[in-house]
C-alpha cells in the first residue's frame, strides 16, 4: 500500500506547535507510522501482532 493511499493522522501526545511528531494510518490487520517532516520517505508498517505489542509496552 502506498503512502499516498492511507489515511495519516497526527500523534495524540504531538503538540500543535511543533514539526517534530509522528502520524499514524490504520491498515487491514495493523498500522503505517510516518514522520511528519518526512513524508516523503515514506512509512513503516507493523502488523497488529507487533503495534499491539509496541503499544503495549509504551503504556507500561
């Protein structure tokens, strides 16, 4: 799937007045991370078993 084709919305925890932050697009079966000053280089991909796992430990 393609960058352009996704739907991208910024980190919760990124503030309104800065570039330095994330964005996230849900996936079939998991989610595409992107950095917002580098839109253009693309996204990662994780599958649900993996951002459910990263998720997981930022909460703890």
């Amino acid at each position: 799937m393609q960058s352009h084709d996704l739907i991208f919305r910024k980190s919760s925890y990124s503030g309104a007045r800065t570039e330095n932050c994330v964005e996230v697009a849900d996936l079939p079966g998991g989610a595409a991370v992107r950095d917002t000053q580098n839109r253009e280089a693309g996204h990662l991909a994780f599958c649900l078993r993996e951002w459910t796992a990263l998720i997981d430990t930022l909460r703890s």
